[in-house]
C-alpha cells in the first residue's frame, strides 16, 4: 500500500492530465482523427434529412403506394410508374410548362437583376435605399406573394386590372389567371417580380470584385458601355451568373407554391408544372408511389441541366 | 509626342480637397514622377489627366488642345495600371490591338503593329495565351504593349511596378527607362517608391496632401529638398534631422543640440546667409553618406548605438545628445557600440530648415 502511495505521489502531474478531459480534447484536436469527428454531426444531419428522404424517393418510385388503395399493397412494381408516365398526357405538359415557366422566369429575372445590380453598383445617392427596396420582394414568403398578387390581378377587384382599363391598355376588367392564354404568363410575370431580387443580389456582390482598372482601361481604349458589359462585365460574372442560374433553376422546378396559389394548375391544365403534378398526385390523388417516380424525373432533369450548364458556360475553365 | 500643361486644376470630393490646385508644365519627352504617400493625391492627378476623373476647376491641355471635355479615348493618351487591367476573355494578341481595334485600324495593319510592340517587350511567344496564364512580370509588359501599340501623345503610368517583387521591378523599371529613351514620348507616371522616382523621371512631383511640395530634377529633389517631408520622404535611410540652435563661434558656425545632453556640431560650410542665423533655432539635415569617419578632426561626435553591416557599406546609428543620427560609413569598418566615433559633414551637402513650418532656410 505504501508502495503503491509513493509511485502515485512520484508521477502526479502526468496521472492528472490523462484524466483532465480538456487536455485529452487538445491531445485529440492535434490528431488527424480531428478533421472526421468535426465533420461528423454535419455528416449525420445530411444523412438524416438529406440523403435517407433521397433514396427512399427513389425506392418509392419502384413501389405500389395509393393511401386511397390499401388492397394494391405496397409491393415492388418495377419500372410501372415510368412506363405510366410516358404515355401520361399530363407529365408531359407538364414537362413542357415546366421548361416554359422556368425558362422565361429566369430569363427575365436574371435581366432585372442585372440592371438593378448595375444601378446599385453606381453608389449615386439613395441607392442604399434602393437597394433595401428592390430586395423587399425577395424578403415576402412565397405564399404571401401569392396571395397579393392573386389579389392584384382579381377579375372584380384588381387594382391592376383598374390601372389598364384606365390607361387605355383594356376595354374590361381581365380574369388573367382563368384564360388559358394568359394565366402562365401572367404566372411567370408574378414570380419574375418575386425572384429578381435574388439575382441583383449575387450579381451585385459579383460586381464589387471587378476591378475599376478593367473599366477605365477599356475607356481609355475607346470601349463604350454595351462593349463594356459585353468584354468585362459578364465575363468577370461567369462563375457568379453560372452559380445563381443553376441555383434559381433548381428553386423554380422544384418549388410548386406559388403557382399552387395563383392558378393550381389550371385553368385546365395550363399551369401545370411537374413539381405541382407531383404535389398533386401524392397529396390529392395519395399515389404516392407515382408521384415518387415523377421527383425522381426531376431529380435527372436537374442532374442533366446542371452539368451541362456548367460545361457550356465553361465555368471551370480557367 | 506632346507637351502636358495644367492651370490650376482642383479637385473636391464634398468638403474633402484632394487636389489644391496644380500647376504643371510638361515638356515634350519629358519623363514626370509623381512621387507621394497614399492619399497625397497623385493618382487622383493622373486620372484627370486621363479623363477619368473631371477636376472640381482647372484647365488641363495636352500640346495646344484643351482636353477637359474630351473623352478619355479622344485624348490619344496610353494608360498602364497597377493591376494591369488586362481583358480576361482575350488572348494576349487582342489585348494588345484593343485600342486599335476599336479604333476601326485594318486587321492588317493591327496585326503588324501588334507584333512589332509584342517583339520589342519580349511577348511575342505569348501571342495566343489568355491573360490567366501569364505571370506577373508578363502581364505587366502585355499592359505597356498595349499602351505602346497607340503610338499616343501621352503615356501615364498608375504605379506599374507596385505588384511585382524586387527583383522584376528593378528589371522592368530598366525596361521602361530604355523604352522611353527609344520611343521619346512623354510620360507621366505615378508611384509611391522613391527609387522609381529618382531613377526613371527626368523631373519629379513630390506631392503630400494635394498640393505639390517640390517639382524638380531628381538630383535637386535628393540634395536641395524644399522642406521636411521632401528631405524625408526622398532617400533610404532617410536624411538626418538634428534639433538645435545656431551659433557663431569665431570664424566656424555650430549647431548646439535641443535637449537636456545638448552636444555641438560644428558646421563646415559658412554660407552667407548662415551668419544672420546665429542664434536661431533651426533643424540641420544631412543625407547618411554625408558623414564620414573622421578621428583627428570631428565635426561632430557621439556614441555608438547600433552597428550594421550591409555589404556595400555599413550603417552606424549614433547618439548625438539625446537625439540619434544614422551614418552610412565604408564597408570595412571596425567599430563596436558603446565606442565613441568621429565624423566630419561634406561641406555641400547641409540642409537647415525652419522648425516651424519646415521649410528650407539654407
């Protein structure tokens, strides 16, 4: 026993810090070990919400789910769905809106946002001001958008409506979102208004890293503004243009809200776009089984647009 | 080729005056530096010259033309930058010929004028390179290329060395010297190191706070400073500054030294305004290689502080009273600090200045 004291009371120091949980926390830090254990309770959030609802879409689109028909069972039914699909009118004018709807909102947003952001890059006076104004649309939830806009453009109410036939522009009041005609237009007019601000945002933080030597040298040389924006602006914007483009296209595909709220798709089917199809048909219709195999379509749709994107825009290459 | 002149030339940001009227005369070849801290205006100065800034009032003429409304393009002006400013998505060759370009020159003729400015920069293997893939000494000579492919009246230069490291910036100053002796045109070019300054222009601005201290050839400019901040400013170590009064003693003037160890200097040079100084507060300057160790007959003498050797010379920092000086001696030296060490003062090369206001005096 008293051997043993002595032996304890000889190293003390060295005993302590062994059992000192900050200094085992330090030894562990400067181990390579560190970098996994850092990663990990992200890793776990990602394969958590992530990547388990991912695959199990997947895994959907191979099976029967109808909440509606419980005798069909949820057994594996192979390529079904997709082969449904195919021959789906709906899916494919969906396919088309989609392609439609985002092709234009992007487009549009993409011009008002770089010209807002231009202007904004100015710092005349009041552009702070402006700034926090020309994001306010961005700030307003989908479905609050939705709703004012809806009342905006109402056939009785509209106070858009108003200001047309007041101008000149309208002999009646106009039910935009009930014309087959107008309702994806006036739809995609709506969310270009909603999305805009994000573009002017990502393009004017790209436009603060553009050196002002580039501007006047081009100046110097004889290039006027179009020149400018065509030689040096987009060209320094590549990566940031690229970056929000990919971004917003994959928001548009796959958020059905707004559209949910102004039209529901219709009139008819003329709104109709796959990530409302598929909200529609796992949450109306309860085929869940379908509406697994319709995300997953989307899902390569994305895959696809964005690789190519990425290689067309050569975003990569220097 | 073409003269420069500027009249007045202010420029205000709000209440901020960053430019208090200029005056400048440039003559045709003339190679100008404008030589300052940051914010002493300068580059402020070169973009109104440029036309990229208007000035607040003033009248700036290149040859006889008055420029203040006409376009930067219009200016036949070159300008290289610090950043170089080359266009990212072109090859070097479109880079170069830009100007040209959007000046309507036939592709032929570009093309010929293209290669004549890449050969003579040393570029031409680099013709079909973007930008990204040059290094920092290339980039900086597509830039001049560009600037010498216009032929212009007027080549401004916005501190082109600054991004390079030591031992590019010496060849390229090199580079730009034998250019302007080759080309003759004339050149405004701003920087904030005096070595640029000194070996490149054939007159230098040196400016603080928007106004211009000094305009002057480089050897007056390093020898005849017109106040404190010039004699500071220009030289590397730079001048001393001694605090003292002036004093007659017989036929020899001295400096007793300010402060509670008070030592004198005797001050070899007798000018004649020097003997009306007597008993004056004043500051003496003199340059580091003005010094030399003198045991026998000392202008001066003090203790030594620090010792160091640079190979070509060794620095000697002395305590002179309660203030320190720092002489640049030869290079075998065997001195040790704490010794005692006398030195003599060139006879040309004394600077006294008012303590006030810090202008020369003498």
């Amino acid at each position: 026993m008293a051997e043993r004291m002595s032996a304890l009371s000889q190293h003390p120091p060295s005993v302590w810090r062994r059992l000192d949980p900050a200094a085992a926390l330090g030894r562990l830090s400067e181990s390579r070990y560190w970098m996994y254990l850092l990663l990990v309770p992200s890793a776990i959030l990602i394969l958590a919400v992530v990547l388990y609802p991912t695959v199990y879409g997947f895994q959907l689109s191979f099976r029967q789910m109808r909440l509606n028909r419980p005798d069909l069972g949820t057994g594996f039914v192979g390529f079904k769905h997709y082969i449904a699909m195919w021959s789906d009118k709906v899916f494919w004018l969906s396919l088309r809106n989609t392609a439609v709807w985002v092709t234009f909102a992007v487009i549009i947003e993409f011009s008002l946002g770089l010209v807002a952001a231009l202007a904004l890059n100015r710092n005349l006076p009041g552009t702070k001001i402006m700034g926090v104004l020309i994001l306010l649309p961005f700030f307003l939830p989908n479905v609050v958008a939705g709703h004012m806009w809806a009342l905006l453009l109402d056939p009785r109410l509209g106070v858009i409506n108003d200001i047309l036939v007041r101008l000149g522009f309208l002999e009646t009041y106009k039910a935009w979102f009930a014309d087959p005609s107008t309702a994806l237009g006036a739809a995609i007019l709506v969310e270009a208004w909603h999305g805009f601000p994000f573009f002017a945002l990502l393009l004017l933080a790209g436009l603060k890293g553009v050196p002002d030597d580039l501007y006047k040298a081009a100046s110097v040389d004889g290039a006027g503004p179009i020149r400018q924006l065509r030689l040096i602006t987009l060209p320094m914007l590549r990566s940031v243009i690229a970056a929000a483009v990919i971004l917003r296209v994959i928001g548009l595909v796959n958020s059905p809200d707004l559209l949910l709220i102004l039209t529901g798709g219709g009139p008819g089917q003329s709104t109709q776009v796959l990530s409302l199809y598929a909200f529609q048909k796992a949450y109306k219709d309860f085929n869940f089984g379908y509406a697994g195999a319709l995300s997953v379509v989307m899902f390569v749709l994305l895959m696809l647009f964005a690789w190519a994107y990425v290689r067309v825009s050569k975003v990569n290459q220097d | 080729m073409s003269t420069l002149t500027l009249n007045g030339v202010r420029k205000s940001f709000g209440a901020l005056d960053v430019l208090q009227s200029i005056d400048l005369e440039l003559e045709d070849g003339e190679f100008l530096v404008l030589l300052g801290p940051s914010g002493c205006g300068k580059s402020t100065l070169l973009n109104i010259i440029a036309g990229l800034e208007t000035p607040t009032s003033g009248d700036i003429f290149i040859g006889d033309k008055r420029v203040n409304d006409v376009h930067p393009k219009n200016r036949n002006i070159a300008m290289v930058f610090q950043s170089y400013a080359l266009y990212p998505t072109m090859p070097v060759e479109r880079n170069i010929g830009f100007g040209l370009e959007m000046r309507g020159v036939e592709p032929d003729t570009r093309k010929r004028a293209v290669d004549g400015a890449a050969r003579m920069l040393q570029v031409d293997h680099l013709l079909d390179r973007k930008p990204g893939q040059l290094s920092g000494g290339q980039r900086q000579r597509v830039a001049m290329g560009r600037a010498i492919v216009r032929e212009p009246e007027l080549f401004l230069f916005d501190e082109p060395l600054s991004n390079l490291d030591a031992k590019l910036r010496a060849e390229m100053r090199t580079e730009i010297k034998r250019l302007h002796n080759r080309l003759g045109t004339t050149v405004v070019y701003v920087t904030h190191d005096q070595i640029e300054a000194m070996t490149l222009g054939t007159r230098i601005a040196v400016m603080k706070g928007g106004v211009i201290q000094q305009l002057a050839d480089p050897m007056t400019t390093y020898e005849k400073p017109a106040n404190m901040f010039v004699a500071g400013f220009i030289g590397s170590p730079s001048m001393n500054f001694v605090h003292g009064t002036l004093a007659r003693e017989g036929d020899t003037t001295t400096l007793k030294t300010d402060g509670k160890d008070s030592t004198t200097i005797r001050l070899p040079r007798v000018a004649a305004n020097l003997e009306n100084l007597a008993g004056r507060k004043v500051v003496l300057g003199v340059r580091p290689e003005s010094f030399a160790a003198n045991a026998s007959e000392p202008d001066l003498t003090g203790t030594i502080d620090v010792v160091e050797p640079t190979g070509p010379d060794t620095l000697v920092v002395l305590a002179l009273g309660g203030q320190t000086i720092t002489a640049r001696l030869g290079p075998k030296l065997t001195v040790a600090t704490g010794e005692t060490l006398g030195l003599s003062i060139h006879p040309d090369s004394i600077s006294l200045f008012d303590p006030d206001s810090g202008n020369r005096i003498g």
